[in-house]
C-alpha cells in the first residue's frame, strides 16, 4: 500500500499554537489562530503490515537507501528510539503512541521518495509521524480520522526530542486550507475551500537558523509577560494575529489573492516589529529579507513573509497568476540560486453531506428481512468486530470527510436505526465488554452524534428516496452511497475519498464506475462516455440495466475488454440540481418500470450539467441477494 504524505506551510499564524497551549496557565492569553495549508509536496511511503517488527528504510533524493532498520513492536524498544532522536525516532514515537492505543503487530515502512526539503518550516518532521500513524491506521483498519490520526501524531512526536506544537500534524488534511484555533489543550479545526485557484511559491533560502533557540527565547514571554519585549511578543501572537488571521481567512474563502498578500507583508512587518526583539540574533534574518525585498519579484506578486518559526529558513510568495508563479520561480532560482517549490490551493465545493438509502424491504432476503433490515445484517470487518452493513457504509462516509451522514428510512423502521446509533448499552452490559468493544461503543455514540434520518413514507423507487432527504441536504452536493453495498479501496485512499477529490478537483457530479461483464448488465446501471484522463470519464449516457443487445450497439467505451461495460459502483457525488428533476418526476407521476427512478434524473443532470464517471480503485460487495450476502461474508473479511 502506498502512502503519500505532504508538508505543511504556516500561511498565518506561526508560533499561535504553543503561545494559545499557555492559556491553560494564564486565560488573559489570547487563543491561537493559524491558517495553514498542505504543500503539494511531501514524504512517499510503501507499507505492509509486518508480525513483530517495524522495519524502516529510506531512500535519498539521491537514490542512496538508509536500512533496513529493525525495531522491536515492544513500548520499551519504541520509546526508546523514539528518545534517541533523528530519522527513525519519529516513527517509534508515533508506533508507540499507537501500540499504546491499539492492537497491532508491526509494519514495513519503506520512504522511497521525498520531494519536499527539511528543517525548513514545511514540518517534515510532522509529515513522518502523520505517515506512521496514517500507515498504521490503514493497515490495520483502526477506523482513526482525520483529527484522530493528527493527534496520535502529534502525540507520537512529543516523545522525541523534538518539541513541536499542535500546528505541525495538520499536514494531515492534506493540501486542503484549514484554520486551527488553539486554546489551552483544546484544538478546533476548520477546513476551508476556495472558488478560484491560489498561486503561492516557497522559497529554501539555502542559509541556516536554530529553530530551538527561536523558540526558547520566544517562550520567555510566557506565561506571563515581565518587560515591554515579552509584552510585544504577547501582543504580536495573540490581538495582533487575531486581527489578520481573521482577516486572511475572509481573503481566503473570497479567494483575493490581493489582500492576502497585503496581509502577509503586514504580518511579516509586525513580526519584525515584535518578534525580533526578542531574539535578534536569529530573526533579523537578512536573507529572508532580501528576498521579500528583491525588486525583481515585485511586478509578479502581492506579497510575502516568512514561514514556521521565521529566521533565514523559508520565505512564501502568493503571486498575481500561474504563469507570475512560474517567472518568480525562475527568478529565484536564476538570480539567487535558491530552491524553490510550487504551491496551488485549488478551488472546489466542499462537500459535507453523505446519504444512504435504507428504505427498501429486502423481498430477496426474506424471511430474513422480516426479523431485521438487510442494512442492519451483520458482516466480520477485517479488524475482526462484526459489524452492521450500515455501520461499514457511514464508518465509510465519515473517513471520506463528511460532517453529516443522513440514512433514508421507513418510519416503522426508525427507531431500530436510531437505537443502534444513538443509545448506549446498559451498564451491565458495558461491563462486560472487553475494553476494546467499550471503547468501540463509546466511539459509535460519537458517530452516531453526525447520522440524520430522512423518512421515506412510501416505497416509490431510489429517485423517490433520494428525494426524500431533500431538506436535509439543502442546496448542497452530496455523496450516495447504497445501503445494500459495502466497498473497499485497493489503494491508501476509501473508495468515497476517491470521488471526493475527484469533485474537489473538477467541480462536477462524479459516479464511481467498475467494469462488468456483459452477462451481469440486467444487474446494473451502465454508462458510456469519452475518457478525460486514464480513469476519469465524461459520460455521455446512463442505462438503467440495459439488455446486451442494446450495450452492444450503444454503451461500448475504449480501452475497455470486449465483452465488458461500465457499471454503477454505487458511490455517487451529485449536484443539489438533480432535486428539481426528481421533484418534477414526482408531480408529474412520471414512473419507469412503475417507480420513481434515479438513472433518468441523473441522465438530465448529465446533460444540463455535466457528469464523470471515475474508475474506483476498489471492489464492491453485494449483500442484496442471499448469494452475493455469502460471498460478501467470505470475501470482506479479506478483502
């Protein structure tokens, strides 16, 4: 499995993270506010799940390779590596953090390319741990977020030498923008979007700096301020970066690119103003000012700054366009023999909301279904806990990003679902779970705490169920998912984390697609269309279990085996646009095969405003049919 890990960037906010952590001390502190973003480079990993060991290897830039290196799974042999400092030291302290967590046997790490530079503010140190726990998270099926796996990174390095704050781990997210609020032990974070492309270029600025002396001195102004430099350190990290942070996080959601570097040439002044005092020595930093002042640059960007703790490290530009990028970056590289990075956030709709069907009575699976919906059949997880069908989907949904998942049920049925979601276990139950499956119960009332219902009064078809979430999901993209299917990725990204960075990328109503035998196509919605790239299609027609003569004539796609044809995977991102042609179906009574359809609203979605199909790296299992319900149960497990 391949894991790809990118650095982090402090576009505002640098040194809020530690500064806010001292409230816990002194409340008059002002929170911490950051705006940060993922770099489009990073660290690169293979993994494998190895039975007693982690055995760690690296590969320079220079196609040298560092290991293999082999450390006991035992806390003891792990904390001591991590406390020894360096390289590896990172992947112990974060292995420890989870073997203290979790159970788990070892891993193969392998780092076979790393493209972004070190001990330059970007936290590569960071981007390591983050990799581990994320590794680990993936191979052994823990079920961590986001936040979860930031913060057992962030645990992990806190165990090493290093003496990072929390603002490191949020290369978690991704090249996502994100705003982090820290306020004493307490973390909020906020994931932004843009609707127009920023342009930025960080600059290695080739020199040095002592990062912890940096921090040192700038820690002397806490918890409490004792002379007019402490007290401008105070005032800088806490009311002065409020202001602008705030300030950047308008520009940044308004995407104006403008005032964003206005923002960063005031922050960077105030910096200077305030900060320097403190530790002259190493923030005067002459080579980062003669780049934020290299005149050549001025006519391609609206400002710049400093990044992570300052001093002659690294220095960002966001710049006037992509092609000012590119003239800034040759600038750069020409005139000041400095490396240079590029770094786009992209725009995209954020989609929030996830929706599943779980209305339907289940005729194929009767009499079982007369005990229990099919939604709530159990299956063995990998991680060897059985699990509701249900479960596996909305786990599914909330690791893709959603905030809100919202099950389509029968009223009659309602109460069973919001039972299993929403109530606890009696006490003497509780107790006599092994700890495991307490904490298990516990982290499904969380869950449980993101999961609406929507009540499907009649059973009119999948485009009269969909339409019954309608006021939920509001004016908003949203992502399908089935409630009779279950999915697993075959890559380090969910077959739902696949579609949304798909519709993130595009800003297009994405469906995942697999291929299909043709003798399977009465089974399925199949689609045809024109390639955009190797595994992204621009639909051109949607069939609703076509016969095979009418494939054979209509739906074949290039590149694609004789003899097979696209099919629905059973994910779907779709635009808020295809309520009103569901709604317009329904007032006017029109039916397919007596019933409500969703292919034909998709279809006209399609048209009016385009469609992909992304090819999921991944596999589909069935539970809809008694058959398919026990090759699901052999092959899940495994799968």
């Amino acid at each position: 499995m391949k894991i790809f890990v990118p650095g982090r960037i402090c576009l505002f906010g640098e040194h809020s993270d530690w500064a806010g952590g001292y409230r816990r001390i002194n409340a008059e502190i002002e929170q911490g506010y950051a705006l940060i973003a993922g770099t489009n480079q990073g660290i690169h990993a293979e993994i494998e799940q190895h039975p007693t060991a982690l055995i760690l290897s690296s590969t320079t830039p220079d196609g040298i390779t560092h290991g293999p290196y082999e450390i006991p799974m035992e806390p003891k042999a792990l904390l001591a590596e991590a406390q020894r400092g360096g390289f590896w030291s990172y992947i112990a302290g974060t292995a420890y953090q989870v073997l203290t967590h979790y159970r788990v046997r070892g891993l193969t790490i392998h780092n076979y390319h790393t493209d972004m530079p070190v001990k330059k503010g970007l936290s590569s140190s960071a981007a390591i741990c983050v990799l581990t726990a994320r590794a680990f998270n993936r191979a052994y099926d823990l079920k961590m977020t986001v936040r979860g796996e930031m913060e057992m990174a962030y645990q992990g390095e806190i165990v090493t030498p290093s003496r990072c704050g929390r603002m490191d781990q949020g290369c978690a997210f991704g090249d996502r923008p994100v705003l982090m609020t820290f306020d004493g032990d307490r973390l909020d974070t906020t994931e932004l979007r843009v609707n127009q492309d920023l342009h930025f270029v960080i600059v290695d600025l080739h020199a040095r700096k002592d990062t912890m002396e940096i921090l040192a001195r700038l820690n002397k102004a806490y918890p409490f301020a004792e002379n007019e430099i402490e007290r401008g350190v105070q005032e800088l990290l806490g009311p002065i970066n409020k202001r602008i942070t705030h300030e950047a996080l308008e520009a940044l959601q308004n995407s104006d690119a403008k005032r964003l570097g206005e923002l960063m040439t005031e922050a960077q002044t105030y910096f200077d103003l305030y900060a320097t005092p403190a530790c002259p020595e190493e923030l005067t930093a002459p080579v980062l000012h003669q780049v934020l002042n290299y005149e050549p640059l001025k006519p391609h960007i609206y400002g710049g700054k400093g990044v992570g703790s300052q001093g002659d490290g690294t220095a960002q530009f966001i710049v006037r366009s992509e092609a000012d990028q590119q003239a800034v970056i040759e600038i750069i590289e020409r005139d000041l023999k400095m490396s240079t990075l590029k770094l786009t956030l992209h725009a995209g709709t954020q989609v929030r909301k996830a929706v599943i069907p779980a209305a339907g009575f289940g005729t194929r699976l009767f009499p079982a279904t007369k005990a229990t919906k099919k939604e709530l059949f159990p299956v063995v997880d990998r991680d060897g806990i059985a699990k509701p069908a249900i479960l596996l989907i909305v786990e599914e949904a909330l690791d893709a990003g959603m905030d809100e998942v919202i099950i389509i049920v029968q009223e009659d049925d309602l109460d069973e679902f919001k039972h299993f979601f929403n109530t606890q276990v009696s006490i003497e139950n509780f107790n006599k779970l092994p700890r495991h499956f307490q904490e298990y119960s516990l982290r499904l009332l969380e869950m449980g705490q993101r999961v609406k219902f929507a009540i499907q009064r009649t059973q009119e078809g999948l485009g009269h169920a969909i339409y019954s979430a309608r006021d939920l999901i509001g004016n908003e993209p949203f992502l399908l998912m089935l409630g009779d299917h279950l999915y697993r990725s075959d890559s380090e990204r969910s077959c739902a984390r696949q579609l949304v960075d798909a519709y993130n990328q595009h800003g297009t109503s994405v469906i995942g697609l697999r291929s299909t035998p043709e003798n399977m196509l009465a089974n399925f919605g199949t689609v045809t269309g024109v390639w955009l790239e190797d595994t992204l299609l621009n639909i051109t027609e949607f069939a609703e279990k076509p016969t095979v003569d009418y494939a054979r004539a209509n739906l074949r796609v290039s590149n694609i085996p004789d003899g097979e044809y696209l099919t629905v995977f059973g994910q779907y991102i779709i635009k808020p646009q295809l309520f009103s042609y569901l709604e317009e179906h329904i007032n006017n009574n029109v039916r397919e095969r007596g019933e409500f359809q969703l292919t034909s609203a998709l279809d006209r979605l399609r048209r009016e405003d385009g469609f992909m199909g992304l090819m999921i790296d991944g596999q589909r299992f069935d539970i809809g049919l008694p058959d398919y319900y026990l090759e699901t149960l052999q092959a899940f497990r495994q799968g």
